[in-house]
C-alpha cells in the first residue's frame, strides 16, 4: 500500500536547487545556506523516486522562509502502524547523503520508515524554524502514513545530534509529535558554546539565522539547545537549560575517542552528565577512532537498543521539571504563556494518594491546564492544588474532568469567587492573583 503511494507521489517531478559551501566573505545567502526559498504559486508537493523504496519530497510551506525537502524510506517488509527513525543531518550534508549510511539499511532492514529531513537548510544547527519545518512535515506524513506514535526516534551526527536531542526536549504531546528515544553522536548540544569556539561566527548572525550573538539573544540560542555552556568560562548556564525536558527520553551519546573536534566532545560529555543530574536514562558509548563520521556509530546496536524503547510519561508521583519554550502540550500539562519569546519553567507532580497537584517554581505562565484523568486525580474527592508562581504572573490553573461544577473552591483556607466552571468542557479553571507566591487551593466536590 505505501509503495504504491510513494509511486503517486513520484508523479510530481521535481528536482532540489544546488547548494554551495557558506562562505566566509559576508553574511550566508539563501543559496550558500543551500535551502529552498518559498515561491508562493509552487505546487504544495513536488517527489520524485531516488533509488529502491525511497522517495525525495520537497514540500511548499507557505507559513515558513524556507520549503522542506525530505527523503522517505519504505522498506520492503513493515508491519503497520510503523516505527520510524528520524535522522537529523550533519553541518553540510543534505538527506541524500545519508542515504549509504548503515543506520538507514538497518533500520529499513527491521521494518522502520526512515524519514530524512533537511531543516530548511543544511546549515541549521536545530534553529527553531527548521524545527518547525520538520514537524510540518512530520503532519504532512502523519496524514498519509499509519506511524506508531510511541516509536518515533531521533539520531543525529554532529550538529545533527544537538539538533536532534533539542528536537526531542521540544516535541513531547502525548497526542502527536514526541520522541521515544535518542541517539546523541557527538553532537553540537550548547549553540553558545559552538558559536564561541566556531571559525564562521558570520553564519550564525546572519540574518537568515539568528541574527545575533549568544549574548545579544541568548533566548534564541538556548531554546535550540540542551546545554547552555559557556566555552571561555567552562561554566553551565542554568536558566533555560532544556535537559530536564529529557528526563523521560532514553539517550545515548556516542563519540569518538580521538575525535578531531574536542569541543563537541566536551559538550557531549555536559549534555550526558546534565540528563543523569534529571534522573534520565542516559549512556555514553566512547570508540576507538580519530575520526568525526557517521560510520563510528555502530548500526546494529543502536537499532538494537533502539528497538526496546517506547515513548514514556511521567508516571504518578514523580516529580517533573519542565521548560517550555512556546505555547503548547508538554507531557500532561498544557501550557499557555504570559510573554512570547521567553522560557516557562515549571516542576509539576501529581500525588494521587493525597488527591494534589503540585505546580511550583513557575514562572512566565499565563495558564496551566491538565486532565484529572492525566494525573491519576479525582474528582469525586477534594482535590487540592498547591501552586508557587516567582515572577509577577497571574497564571490560571484549568482542570478538566469535572463532571459537576463543585460545591466550593477554597484558596488559603478560605472560601474564593476567584474561579470559573465549563459545563460544556467540564472544566474548573482557577484564577491565581498577582504576586501570589505559595498558594493553596481546594477544589471540594
């Protein structure tokens, strides 16, 4: 049945645009950068077939800078709905050149939809609108494709393992795009430390990607990374470091012994030693070799540890560290926050035995919502939540799963009007007021 699609597919004939190296000379062009600008009248889809079982897809977005290209590999035999193992590219390569490499052959070999995006371009170093590149085209194959959900995995090479691993501390909605596990192979995981310790600091500000240094807009750097590390200090950053959005993904990081680039090594080294800080199944693999290729990443067993994992949510009673970066659905919380452009951090956990929700160390959040059925909570009882907000945001705290409005809403002991109910949503939202601090709410049924 794919086959047959990817044979639909390939009707539409059309061919990449060439890319050049970046040059040195002055701020990166559209084409040195070797992605694809929008032209708004282009067709939505172009493919066309580049070898056995796979296809080369090049997507019109008219939302974003920057049309996706994307190699899709089926293999011969798959078992539906499928995993896939997404590849994240190094610095200068293009999908069809990781085509040859041996995690692709293995992975379709066991029934794995291998999916090869590019990220607008080949220099992007996980910027965030590669990212949304990706995910646009994740939706467009997730539409037409039966994808496991909870076996979706990332690897990437170099600044294709930074990219992937903050890939995965950004996309974790239950419900759609999360990733189950990663494969870190010496990657650029700290985008401060990388510009400070590169030889084309003109590529990163240019204006076709951040368009600043690190410390001019040190939100757009760190939201692309997993680290936050400052080379010329040795020293982590800890505020907005998106590692513990790792917690509950399985990593592991491989590098070479002697690889030519200590720096991403080091970095490598921070990101594994960060995630074991956040209680994270993380592991190193160190081989013997002075090269910074793909072929140190030994195939077989990473597709066999690969294999055993499933996509996780944190469990009832832990305690969960989460920083966004946007609006969105993170595990079971769904966040919605005060200023755009800025982190919102939250520790979160569920306590079912005692019927609370703790939300605390909070900040930037204008409202934080999640299903009592989610937290294992309910609603037949008094449900309790404590909240602590550290800035000077009035977060509202919405609960679904209440199938009558309550008889009473307690905030600090004390009887509150300071709350709403849905009928139709079956939904008590609570409104917290300014510079609460610690508060206390009961919700008594």
């Amino acid at each position: 049945m794919i086959f047959a699609l990817a044979l639909s597919l390939a009707a539409f004939q059309g061919a990449p645009a060439s890319a050049q190296s970046p040059s040195n000379q002055g701020a990166p062009t559209q084409a040195s950068l070797g992605g694809l600008s929008v032209t708004p009248f282009a067709p939505t889809m172009q493919a066309n077939l580049v070898g056995a079982r796979m296809l080369n897809v090049t997507l019109n977005l008219p939302t974003q800078a920057w049309q996706e290209e994307f190699i899709l590999a089926i293999p011969s035999t798959v078992v539906w709905p499928a995993p896939m193992l997404t590849l994240f590219h190094g610095y200068g390569e293009e999908p069809s050149d990781l085509i040859a490499k041996p995690l692709v052959g293995e992975a379709m070999s066991r029934g794995y939809i291998v999916f090869i995006p590019l990220g607008a371009h080949k220099y992007n170093y996980g910027i965030e609108y590669s990212q949304r590149n990706i995910e646009l085209a994740f939706e467009f194959l997730s539409a037409r494709l039966p994808i496991d959900l909870d076996r979706i995995y990332a690897a990437g090479f170099s600044m294709g393992g930074g990219a992937a691993a903050s890939f995965a501390a950004r996309h974790m909605d239950p419900a759609g795009l999360r990733i189950a596990a990663v494969v870190n192979h010496t990657g650029t995981n700290s985008l401060r430390a990388t510009y400070q310790q590169s030889n084309d600091t003109m590529l990163f500000r240019s204006p076709l990607m951040f368009g600043a240094t690190p410390s001019e807009d040190p939100f757009a750097y760190q939201r692309s990374s997993t680290i936050d590390l400052d080379a010329l200090s040795g020293q982590l950053i800890s505020e907005g470091e998106m590692a513990s959005n790792l917690s509950h993904v399985p990593t592991r990081h491989w590098n070479a012994d002697f690889d030519p680039n200590p720096y991403i090594v080091e970095q490598t080294e921070q990101l594994h030693t960060q995630m074991l800080s956040h209680g994270a199944d993380s592991a190193r693999h160190i081989v013997q070799s002075n090269q910074h290729e793909w072929e140190t990443l030994d195939a077989v067993a990473v597709m066999d540890w690969l294999g055993q994992e499933r996509a996780q949510l944190p469990a009832p009673g832990e305690v969960v560290q989460t920083v966004a970066d946007r609006d969105g659905r993170w595990h079971q919380l769904n966040v919605t926050q005060d200023q755009q452009g800025q982190f919102t951090p939250v520790v979160w956990s569920s306590q079912p035995t005692s019927n609370m929700l703790y939300l605390i160390e909070m900040a930037n959040a204008q409202s934080i919502g999640a299903h009592l059925d989610d937290m294992a909570l309910d609603s037949s009882a008094d449900v309790r939540v404590v909240l602590q907000v550290t800035d000077t945001s009035t977060p509202d705290v919405v609960l679904m799963g209440f199938p009558q409005p309550p008889m009473n809403v307690l905030r600090r002991g004390v009887s509150t009007s300071a709350w709403t109910y849905d009928a139709a949503s079956g939904t008590v939202t609570l409104h917290e007021t300014a510079g609460a601090g610690w508060s206390d709410w009961t919700i008594a049924p």
